[in-house]
C-alpha cells in the first residue's frame, strides 16, 4: 500500500519546495536539450552530413550518447526552423534559402 496520501493538506513552504525543484529540474532538462540541438548542428555541419543518407541519425545518436529516437526528434525540430542547403547539404536558417 502507498504511504501517500494526496488528500492530506501540504504546509505552503513544502508546496513552495517541491516547485522549485520541478522548476529546477525542467530547466536543466531544457538546457541539456538545447545544448544537445546545437552539437547536433554543429556534427551536421562538421561532417557535412546528409539527412538523408541511411544510417546518420543512429551515427549522430551514437556520438551524442542519446536514442536514435532522441536525435530523430530533434532533427524534426530543426528542420522546421532550418533546412538543408541545396548546394552543400549544411542546416541553414530557412530565410537564407527562400530568398
């Protein structure tokens, strides 16, 4: 049996608390992902990777240390703020190429 009970009243500190630390822990989260997205710009850049070559976001999720699941997710996110330059391949921000 659960020792938790939820209908019992919380003194407001207590409350105060544990915001804090899911405030706190979001943030980090936000912040980890954000630094991942721009390493996986810069790998993409670096390498001069193309998305659409088999097997190179199981090699950039290898290199991160996250799920391929993970890197699918952000370069899903990336594409649409950026795309793909039609003369290198390289992330560029979408206004540069629509011009």
């Amino acid at each position: 049996m659960s020792n938790n009970n939820w209908s019992r009243p919380t003194d407001w500190d207590t409350v105060c608390r544990r915001n804090a630390g899911r405030r706190h822990y979001n943030a980090v989260r936000q912040f980890l992902r954000l630094r991942r997205r721009g390493q996986l710009v810069a790998l993409l850049n670096q390498h001069h990777l193309l998305l659409c070559h088999r097997g190179t976001q199981a090699r950039l999720a290898r290199e991160l240390g996250v799920s391929r699941t993970t890197v699918c997710r952000d370069v899903q996110f990336l594409l649409t703020l950026n795309t793909a330059c039609p003369c290198c391949g390289a992330l560029v921000p979408r206004e540069r190429v629509e011009r």
